[in-house]
C-alpha cells in the first residue's frame, strides 16, 4: 500500500548483454576506426607496408638502403628545386610532424581557453583540427568550425591563438590562402580539374596560419629592373611565405600609411624601381611632389617628367594640369573604351605625393588649399579609368587630415601610433583580422600589412630597401625621356616655375557696395555715387 506523499523509485528495465558481445562491438567500432584512418592516410599505410615487406625480404638492409637513398634524393632535391621540394616532400612530412606533436597536444586547451567551444546537449563542442601543412616560414592549419561559428569569432582571437601556440603573429583566412598554380603540358586538364577541388569554396572551414620562423626580419634585397613592366603585377615586397607580393597598379590609387620612420621611402622607391622599366621607354610619366623641399626626392630628379619640391603653388598648377590630361583623355577616349591602355604615346600617368597632409591640412593658404583639393577630389574620383594615378602617402591618416580617404582602393599600412589608425588605413575591422600595425617592433622599417587581391584579410610583407645608391644608379641608367614633359603640349599649358619669392596679392579695385545700393545712390546724388 502507498499513500501520498510516499517516495516512489521507478528503475528502468535494465538490458544486460553477454560480454562475448559487448567485446565483438568494440572490436568492429575499433576496426571501423581503423579502416576510415587508413583512407585518410594512404601515404603512411602505403610506406609502413613496403617497409614491412622490404624487412620480410630483405631484413635490415631492405629498411636503411632506402632510407639512404631516399636521403640522397632529397638532398639533391633540395638543391636543384627547394620550392618544389618544401611543396611536395618536407611539407607535408613537417606538418604531419607538427600535427601530432604540437598542435594536437595543446588543441583541446586553446580552444577552450581562447572561447572557441560550445556546449551541445550538455557536452563540449569544439573545432576540429584536419590538416597542418608548413613551408619554410608558415604553418597553415585547416580547421573545421563548430556548426554556427563564423570566420570572424577566430579572428577577434588571432592574438591568442599565435601566443597560445607559442608563436607571435598568426593570421586567420577565411578562404584558403594562395591561389592555385598556373598549369601548362599535357596534364594541364587533369591537374586543372584536381585544383579546382582542391581549392573550391568551403564554408565551414577556417585557415588559421602561424607565423613559425619571421622571414620578415632579414633586410629584402631590391628587386630587378623589368624591361616592360607589369602594371598589374609589380614587385614591391617580400611576404611571410617567403613569396613576392605584387601591386596591382593599372586603375586604382594608393594610400601608404605609417608614422615617421616607419619606412614609407622603401614602399615608394620600391614602386619607382619596378616602373623603371617603363620610365625610359616612356611609357609610364612620373609627376612627384615632395612638400618636404625634395628631401625625399631630388636625388631621383632625371626620373621625373614632373617634379615640384619647394612652392606649394608649383604644386598646385600640377595637380592642376594632371586635371588638363584627364579632361582631355576623358573628351577623346569617351565611346571609345571604358578603361585607359597605357601606350608610349599615351602614356600612364603616376602622380606620387610625399606627405600629403602638407597640401590638405596643414598649407596655411586656405584658397591654395581649397584649390589643391579640389584637384585631387576630381584625380581620385575619375582618374583611374584615363590612367592618371595617384599613389600618396602620410602619416596622419584621420578625416579632417585626409577627407577623401574612402577615394583609395589600394591601401598599404605601415608602422602606426595608434591602434585606431589601422582601420582608418585598411577599413573597419582590419585589426581584429591580424593588422596589428600598432604593435610594430623597432627593427620593422618597411614591414606593412597589405590587402591580398579577392581576400579581405591583411597579409604581412616587408619592402625591398633601396639606398642612396642604388636611387643615384636608377637615376644614371632609366632617366625619362627629353621630351616627357610634352605631354601636356596636346593641350598647351606647361608647368609654371617655382618663384624664388611670393608675389603680394592684388588689392580689389572698385566699389564694394552691391549694385542696388550704388542704383538707390545714384537717384539720390543726380547720377554719381558717393
């Protein structure tokens, strides 16, 4: 008899199996397991069992001749192609290695202590680790998100996560870093058809790739002069994989930002050095101003079609003349093409300015500033599709310093003050993914951060250095033609001189009262004003 109130234990019927079945479950859930590793990893398989039958066959010489052999290949690899040999040998064998030993031992730690797990049904979800590959610098780790994350939860934490690995920069990619390989021969179709699913879209994965060895510490060596060069691909840096990275030139402008000391002559040297090429034969123009008295750049003056160092009126007639060039190419190119293919008789126009702030900040005469405004709002507004470009570069880059800084799609963060600047440079969020230009230590001149083309995440790279002498020997060997100063004779206006003084303004002449009152006046005193 039970009464309310009374306790009442209901236990479920409890379903006992025989151990000679509970222990054959396991053993097929464990084969299962073993089955599916195996086909994920056929290399190992295949090489643990040709060295089992090499040491059925043979004993220990079948297993220590290979491997002595396979020691001399490498090395000779190595030496004829290390870029292969880090690609398809000691990369995937270095990041197995690292795989297993580094990252594996301390990944359920990171991610729970970096706020990358979730709890489903009372149990701890957290992202899966598939692949580490690694390169001579890099260590690139495809991470399969927990349902429901995104991309930028990892970003926020990229600091984090490189310290947590014991490293100091790490970058998080929401595509696969690196674009697929040019294919050419006869298995180009079918490498073709591999690489596209090799590097199709994958949501759910995330890329977080830590910086293993600083390939960015060493001095980058200045690039060599191309003969023609290539305005959509102009080498420029040195990236942490150890890879050129190029600049997209052709139809778009550039913003360098960085404080002083920071290495902006390294990224404009460097792009000067790639053009080259180009300036002797005529096919690029370079108009430079260098508000800073040609401090930076008189020592490269034979390169220059344009060149404006000491009056800020000078200056201004040049900004006002690049004006001319785009109104004319717009009138004569109009119906004709939407974007300008830069000829020696029509040549590229590069308008590069030092110190930018001098002309829209900090220029005293305000109707001389206006008017320098005014010309590079219209040069970056519809410059880019007439080839007259521009390419800036300053240290303070807040709105009322540069207000038509959104006019620069192509953006280059050097060394900064404040951690506020590296979106003001790069755009909104770039330091949460990884721009920490803000943090860059003393040695880093010339050490920047990039947006790579078709990714939105920064990429870190560091600018050849060009010396003194090697300006002076570009300037001796590529000077721009004689008559590269005739560009503007299409359109007959030349570049004013620089005055040695500043004439004094004209004082106004006349009447200052409006018409009205000089008519009232007139009734009034029989036709004469007072």
């Amino acid at each position: 008899m039970t009464t309310a109130g009374d306790l009442m234990v209901i236990r479920p019927r409890r379903l006992e199996l025989p151990l000679w079945l509970i222990a054959l479950g396991m053993l097929l859930r464990w084969l299962f397991r073993a089955v599916v590793w195996c086909v994920r990893h056929p290399v190992i398989v295949g090489l643990v069992v040709a060295g089992g039958w090499l040491y059925a066959e043979f004993g220990r010489a079948g297993l220590i001749v290979p491997l002595v052999l396979a020691g001399l290949v490498s090395a000779v690899w190595r030496w004829k192609h290390e870029t292969s040999w880090w690609d398809w040998c000691a990369g995937p064998v270095l990041g197995w290695f690292r795989q297993v030993f580094v990252y594996r031992r301390a990944w359920r730690e990171a991610m729970t202590l970096c706020g990358l797990t979730r709890t489903y049904d009372h149990r701890p979800v957290m992202p899966q680790l598939l692949r580490v590959r690694s390169d001579q610098a890099l260590d690139v780790l495809t991470v399969r998100m927990v349902r429901g994350q995104t991309p930028e939860e990892f970003q926020k934490v990229t600091a984090n996560l490189a310290y947590a690995f014991g490293r100091r920069h790490a970058r998080v990619y929401s595509e696969r870093p690196g674009d697929p390989p040019p294919r050419t021969g006869y298995w180009a179709l079918v490498l073709g058809w591999v690489d596209r699913l090799r590097y199709r879209d994958r949501p759910s994965l995330v890329y977080l790739v830590v910086v293993r060895t600083d390939a960015l510490r060493t001095v980058v060596k200045p690039f060599d002069v191309p003969v023609v060069p290539d305005l959509t691909a102009l080498p420029l840096a040195r990236r942490e994989d150890l890879r050129h990275w190029s600049l997209h030139l052709l139809a778009t402008h550039v913003l360098i930002g960085g404080a002083t000391r920071s290495g902006k002559g390294s990224v404009l040297w460097s792009l000067v050095r790639s053009l080259a090429g180009g300036i002797s034969s005529g096919l690029v123009r370079l108009w430079v101003i260098d508000p800073k008295g040609g401090m930076e750049f008189a020592m490269g003056r034979p390169l220059f079609a344009r060149f404006a160092g000491k009056s800020f009126e000078a200056m201004a007639d040049l900004l006002d003349e690049a004006v001319t060039v785009l109104r004319e190419r717009q009138t004569r190119l109009a119906g004709t093409v939407r974007v300008h293919t830069p000829t020696e008789a029509d040549p590229l126009v590069v308008v590069v300015i030092d110190e930018m702030a001098a002309l829209t900040a900090y220029l005293q005469d305000a109707e001389l500033r206006k008017r320098i405004a005014s010309s590079l709002g219209l040069l970056l507004s519809q410059g880019a599709g007439v080839g007259v470009l521009v390419v800036a570069a300053l240290q303070d880059p807040r709105k009322e310093v540069l207000p038509f800084r959104d006019l620069f799609p192509t953006r280059i963060a050097l060394g900064l003050t404040e951690a506020a600047q590296v979106d003001l440079i790069l755009g909104d969020g770039a330091r949460n993914r990884g721009a920490l230009a803000d943090q860059m230590p003393r040695w880093a001149k010339g050490v920047g951060y990039v947006i790579l083309d078709g990714t939105p995440e920064p990429a870190r790279v560091r600018f050849s250095h060009i010396t003194d002498d090697d300006i002076r020997q570009l300037a001796a060997t590529h000077p721009a033609p004689a008559d590269a100063a005739d560009i503007l004779a299409q359109v007959g206006r030349e570049t004013a001189p620089e005055p040695t003084h500043r004439p004094p303004l004209p004082r106004p002449r006349g009447p200052l009262l409006p018409d009205s009152l000089l008519n009232i006046l007139r009734d009034t005193d029989g036709g004469e004003p007072r």
